[in-house]
C-alpha cells in the first residue's frame, strides 16, 4: 500500500552558489557527513548534493511534513548500497512520523544532469501482518 509520495527537483547552480555563499554552514545543516564524503570523493559535488537535496524533500513531501514540525534535513541520510543503488536512513522526528503514518519502506530514485537533479520517493505501507520501518 502507498503510504505518500514525493518529488523534487533542483536546480544544480542553486546549491553550488549556497556552498560558495554559506560554505560549511550549509553542508553541516543539511548533510551527514557520509552523504558529503560521498558527494566530495565524485568530479562534481555540487551535482550529486543536489540529487540529495531533492531526495530529502521528496521524501518530507511524501510524508506531507516539509521541514514544519521539528524536522531536519539531516532526518533523512541519503545512502547507497554496494551496487549504487540509492537508498534512505529515516532518524529523529522524520523516523517517528514515518512509523505513525505506517511506513514500512522508503523507495527512492534519484537522476541528474548538467543543470537539475530531481528524486522521487515512494513511501511503501505496511501489509497486513505487520512489520516496522525498514531503513
């Protein structure tokens, strides 16, 4: 069952400018340091920042919260797995209103080019049976 779904689009130049704007202040707000790690280690970070910074809004739009209610961007880590394949680690107040609406699992897909990164989450429910947010 499908609980929410999100999307969000960015336009790359808009977070390179807020990191030669805001520097450290803004990475540290917004991002873990495994998603900076990851992003900084790629030709382009600002490119691969930017697809995380829409996959953390698709997700706060999929849940229907956007940043009110004490969430973070830092709630929502974007990860990836050993093939690549993009995945969400949900902590804080964004874990709990996930596990509230019956959250069982977060799909994510993320794409960019030379000028946006745009991200889609899926928020997938909880089947009959039970189970708990799978992160």
């Amino acid at each position: 069952m499908i609980v929410g779904v999100g999307i969000d689009i960015v336009n790359v130049a808009r977070i390179d400018r807020a990191i030669r704007t805001w520097g450290e202040r803004f990475l540290h707000r917004v991002f873990s340091l495994d998603e900076l790690n990851f992003a900084f280690s790629q030709a382009r970070p600002a490119l691969h920042l930017a697809g995380r910074f829409a996959a953390k809004e698709a997700v706060l739009k999929g849940l229907g919260t956007g940043l009110s209610a004490g969430m973070s961007w830092r709630n929502v880590e974007v990860l990836r797995d050993p093939s690549g394949r993009p995945s969400v680690r949900l902590t804080g107040p964004v874990r709990d209103r996930s596990v509230a609406r019956g959250v069982a699992f977060v799909h994510i897909s993320l794409s960019h080019d030379r000028e946006y990164a745009v991200a889609q989450a899926v928020l997938e429910g909880i089947s009959a049976g039970g189970g708990g947010l799978r992160t």
